[in-house]
C-alpha cells in the first residue's frame, strides 16, 4: 500500500507506528508488526513501572485470505501517542503533532486522527507511508525521484519523459486500468497532475511483484527501492509533481475497496503533507 507498499528483508525490521493503504504489506508487514508488538508492550511495562500511567499498547492486525485479493496487513494501536518514534531513524519529531521524515528531499507531516506514523518498515531515503488505523486498509504513500515502471518492474518504462505530467498521463494510459481524466491541482502550493484508477475487469494476470509477496502491476520505480504498483481490490490516486532535490515525487492514495470515490477519505491525509523550503 500500498503498493505499498515493501521494502527488502534487508532493510530489516524498523519501529514504525502503527504505535494504518496503507496498507501495511503482507508477510513483511505482519513480521513488522509483531516486532511493533513486543517493543511497544516493553515500552508500556516501563511505562506503567516509573509513573504508574495505565495505558496499553495493543496491535491488531486486519487481513484477509492468501489470493491475489488479499489485503496488505495492517496494524493498529490501541492509542495515538507516537512521541516515542522521535529516536527513530529518519524522524525528527517537531512538536504540536508535526514530524518530519529525512527523505532525500525532508518531507513535514501532520497526521490527521485516525492516521499512523511512519508506517510499514519505516521511512527511507525515497519514501514514507502513513497507514490509516481504523475502517477499510488504506493509507498514503510519499515517493521522491520516481519512474514510471517497465512492466516487471526492474527499471524505468521506456519512451516515458522524467516529468510528473508525463508520469501521471501514462498511469492513465495503461491498458489494464481503468482511470478517472487526468487533472491539473495543487499540493502544498505546487503544481501537480492526478489521475484515480483502479484495474480494469479482465485484466490479465500481472508479472511484477508488489510488497514481496503480491502479484501486482508495476507502477512506480526508484532506484534502488522495491517497485509499488496496484493489484486486486486497490483504489489508487497519483498525484505527481516537481519537488527540486526530489525530481518526479508522487503522493499515492490507495484503499482496497475497489471504489475510487472512497480515495477522498484520504484527502485530509494528503494535504497534511508540507515541504519546507531549503
């Protein structure tokens, strides 16, 4: 989730929030989140120990069967307190529920309530998420200095100008996609280009992989980062422009209720979304 989604085993296991599309990811997201559970279980007994503070730190994990339709796994914490990732690696916690992520280009975030934090296995050099907690798997995802991804994901397509309009126009051309008209908006005062989509009945099957685990059709690269794309009941909104020190960043919605109309729950989470400038 989105695709989220899905970074490599290598990367290792990262403390993310979820202390929500994303949706965490798969097998990663789940051994992510049991990981989460006992840190934040050691974090409540100290908790508890010192200042005699009841709070729990539960996590709940949502999803469905094993087929090309399954749900990324999501976690969800039983309470929104998310200071505790301010030692986190690439989070700088800025007070007033604003945090920054050290992307190659610092992104500045303020969750909205009901919204997680540095979500999945945490933020990298090129991208962050922030899965939603409650309701449907969905969630936001930030990409810097993408590509629009050769089919099976391992470079960039060709033919495909490094440009956020260019970008945005060949999602909406793909032919296994159903997408909305491609619109001029704006994030953060800057120009950008949107298109909803979700997959086209009939599509034929996929051949990239998407979160290490699920069949799915590339849509996104980046140097040196796992290939995010969309498979099964995703909704996904692109929303592509030029952030300089960043190139073509994209801001991707997605939920997996197969409904474009429902991407506009994740709005409020989108313009959360700043950078400074330098």
């Amino acid at each position: 989730m989105i695709d989220q989604l899905a970074r490599s085993s290598a990367e290792g296991l990262r403390t993310s929030t979820s202390s929500d599309v994303g949706a965490g990811l798969a097998d990663l997201h789940e051994r992510q989140a049991q990981h989460r559970h006992h840190v934040g279980l050691a974090a409540a007994t100290a908790l508890l120990l010192a200042l005699g503070i009841g709070w729990s730190a539960g996590w709940l994990s949502a999803h469905d069967g094993g087929d090309a339709n399954q749900h990324p796994t999501r976690p969800v914490p039983s309470h929104r307190a998310v200071d505790h990732l301010c030692g986190a690696e690439r989070v700088t916690c800025l007070g007033e529920g604003r945090y920054r992520f050290a992307l190659d280009r610092p992104v500045t975030y303020a969750p909205p309530p009901g919204f997680g934090l540095d979500s999945g296995g945490g933020a990298t050099a090129v991208m962050v998420e922030s899965y939603r907690q409650v309701g449907d798997t969905a969630g936001i995802t930030v990409l810097e200095r993408v590509r629009a991804a050769s089919p099976g994901g391992s470079g960039p397509a060709h033919g495909v100008a490094d440009d956020p309009q260019a970008f945005v126009s060949w999602v909406a051309s793909r032919p296994y996609l159903d997408a909305s008209k491609v619109t001029q908006t704006t994030i953060d005062g800057r120009r950008a280009w949107r298109v909803r989509v979700v997959l086209s009945p009939g599509a034929d099957a996929p051949n990239a992989t998407c979160s290490l685990r699920f069949q799915c059709y590339a849509l996104t690269y980046q140097r040196g980062a796992e290939p995010t794309g969309i498979w099964g009941k995703m909704a996904a909104e692109y929303t592509a422009f030029h952030l300089p020190g960043a190139g073509t960043t994209v801001v991707w919605s997605w939920i997996f209720t197969g409904n474009v109309d429902h991407l506009g729950g994740l709005d409020e989470a989108v313009h959360s979304l700043t950078w400074p400038a330098r």
